[in-house]
C-alpha cells in the first residue's frame, strides 16, 4: 500500500485499492449511504427520484450517480433512478452512453469505416493507373 491524498478532503491516507477516499470521509459516505438506503426502504419512497432523493436526504447526486454505477443502489428496486449518459446526460442505468448516444456512434463509425474504405480504392485505383501510365 502507498499513500495518497483524500480525493474528497484531500487528506493523506493509506491507499486502499477499493477506495479512494480516507477513511473519515469512507465512514460519511457510509452514513449517507444508510440515510438514503432507509429513506427508499419505505413502500412510498421506492419510486423517488434522484432529485426527490437529494432534497429529502440532503445527500449529493454525485453519491447517487457513485452508487447506482457501483451496484449499490439497484435500478431493479428502485425504477426511477439511474446517472447521466457521459455524451448527453439523459439518464441511464448500466453502462456509459445511452441508446441513442450508441446508435449515434456506431453510425459514425460505419460512415467513417466506408470513407476509409473508399479512401483505400482510390488509393489503389490511382496507383494503378499511375503505373501504367509511366511505362
């Protein structure tokens, strides 16, 4: 283990590998994390959200986004919540980019493999034409 500045408070700790924050700022996390958990135990609360949660837990959406990314908080019990698309910010549940946001790359992908593709022929066609016209 090596040392390390607190990403939250900046305070030198001891690098864990599963962590990195100190562990002052692990138990506050942990205590906010019990907060939110006990505020979505109640039937009436599991489809709040993360705005909803945030004003009536005073908890960050940063810690929210932290948790639904980590597994903590399931999107399978509680439906509404989930994180930005890192492209977009429309909300997701797994992964990094929405639906649309991949549909849009791999679009540009395709489109950028074909003109390479053209790029090559030409390439070639005019190679070939050139040697036959120098000889």
């Amino acid at each position: 283990m090596d040392l390390a500045n607190c990403s939250k408070c900046g305070q030198l700790y001891l690098r864990n590998p599963l962590r990195d924050i100190c562990d002052r700022c692990f138990k506050e996390e942990e205590e906010q994390f019990e907060r939110v958990y006990r505020f979505l135990r109640k039937r009436e609360n599991r489809t709040a959200t993360i705005p909803m949660i945030t004003k009536a837990t005073n908890v960050e959406a940063a810690l929210l986004y932290k948790w639904v990314r980590k597994g903590r908080l399931l999107h399978s019990q509680f439906p509404n919540i989930g994180y930005p698309c890192n492209q977009c910010a429309a909300p997701i549940t797994s992964g990094e980019l929405c639906q649309e946001c991949i549909g849009r790359l791999t679009e540009e992908l395709a489109k950028h493999d074909e003109l390479e593709e053209r790029n090559k022929s030409r390439v070639t066609v005019y190679h070939a034409k050139n040697k036959r016209e120098n000889k």
